[in-house]
C-alpha cells in the first residue's frame, strides 16, 4: 500500500526532524536509563517521573541515527501520560502475534527466507533502511551514509563513551601486555553506569588504565561531552604508552 508506505516516512522523517519530549529531566527524582549500540553508535538516554503509577513525564536524548531517534521520539508520545499498566501492554507483543512471528521465522530456511518474512512485518521505510536501502532516489539509509561518509563533522560533540571505545581499542595496540589483562578485568564502580551496560567494558578499561578519569563523585558521565583539555590528556597518555613498549 503505497499511501501507508508514505505515511511510515513522513512519521519516520517528521520526529527526526522534530523530535518529542527532547532533554533530560533532573535524576533524582526521576529515573534514568541508557541505551548504547557499540556496533553503530546509537545511543538512547531516557529519563521518566512516575507519579500514582502514570508515567507523568519523560524526556528523551542521545544521537544516532534517524530511525533510532525517531524510535525514541515515537515511544516517548506515545507513553506519556499513560499508566504504567497501560505501557507495559504497549511494549509487549501479545502471545497471539508473537507466536505467529515465531512461527514465520522457524520456516526460515536462509537469509532470503528472513529478508522476505522482514519485508511483510516491518513497515517498508523502516525496512529499507535496515536492508540497506530503497530504490529510490532519496532513502534513509542512503542520506545518513552519506553524510557520514563525506563530511567530517568538525562540529559533532565526542561523548565521553566514544571517547572510552576508541582508548579501550587504542589500548589493545599500545599498551603492555603485561598491564592489558589487569585493565580488562578491573571492575571499577560508577554510580551512573552499571557493569551490564555495553558501554561499561571499554568505560572501565580506559578508567583502569588511567587514560581517561572518573569524576570527584566516582561517575563517568557517560553521555557528557568531552573536553579539549581530556582529548589531549587522554592522547598523550596513548602516547607515552606507545613510546614506554617501543623501548
């Protein structure tokens, strides 16, 4: 159905551009959760307020890409106000529908067989971003590669977990092998990042190792942008660590 097709996009294109509920609410009160995609990027921080069991306010931030924005500004419409009973249906499949996806995806025989079971349950726009995009001139996956490919962004905000990705894989190359295995397995507290968190391997390794610092409170800060003055500390200290193995 065409029409519908359009309608998806414009939903799709219309809460990227304008997102809802954009910002962060005090913490404490309210309660925060993190998501971070290690593999592309996306990231997700959603703070809520519940009050007498209704989801009273919710704010929505993080970066990535326009259907992990959009996803977010989409829920974050669509829970407010609501009870909290009333979400927790919202967020769960029913066992009828459930059943009969896993019933599509156990007569799955190879990768052609999932495209084509992926093509009948998810919204057109949506799938053609995941499959690598449309056969139209303008697509959602196409724009966004785009972007990234051919501009660099001088602009963007580093995050302090970017930063931990990229010192946890520097780390691996420079470091001693001595002292790798004990920066792996340290375990350092953060009030503000839980050891289940994806980002919290490369978090406590670039902390462990003393490239990059926690906070006076013992956080992490993982979604605050990094300064120019810890880019340089951080870069230096790889710096020394590569000169200290090549001795």
């Amino acid at each position: 159905m065409p029409g519908l097709e359009d309608l998806y996009r414009e939903i799709i294109l219309d809460h990227y551009r304008s997102p809802r509920n954009r910002g962060e609410l005090e913490s404490p009160p309210a309660q925060r959760v993190e998501g971070f995609n290690p593999l592309c990027g996306d990231e997700i921080v959603v703070t809520l307020e519940v009050n007498d069991d209704v989801v009273s306010d919710i704010k929505i931030a993080g970066s990535g890409c326009s259907i992990s924005q959009s996803s977010a500004s989409l829920m974050s419409a669509a829970v407010k106000g609501k009870a909290v009973p009333e979400v927790r249906d919202l967020i769960r499949l029913k066992p009828v529908e459930l059943d009969a996806t896993r019933r599509r995806l156990s007569a799955c025989h190879d990768v052609a067989d999932l495209r084509a079971v992926g093509r009948r349950l998810i919204p057109r726009p949506v799938f053609d971003y995941v499959d690598g995009g449309s056969d139209e001139e303008l697509s959602l996956r196409a724009n966004v590669r785009a972007y990234q490919r051919f501009r660099f962004q001088p602009r963007t905000l580093v995050r302090r977990t970017d930063l931990a990705q990229a010192v946890s894989r520097l780390l691996e190359v420079v470091a001693s092998p001595a002292q790798l295995p004990a920066w792996k397995s340290a375990r350092p507290k953060f009030p503000d990042l839980v050891e289940t968190h994806l980002a919290y391997p490369a978090a406590s390794m670039a902390v462990a190792s003393g490239v990059m610092t926690a906070g006076p409170d013992g956080s992490f800060q993982p979604s605050r942008a990094v300064t120019g003055a810890e880019a340089v500390q951080s870069i230096d200290r790889l710096q020394q660590m590569a000169a200290a193995r090549k001795r």
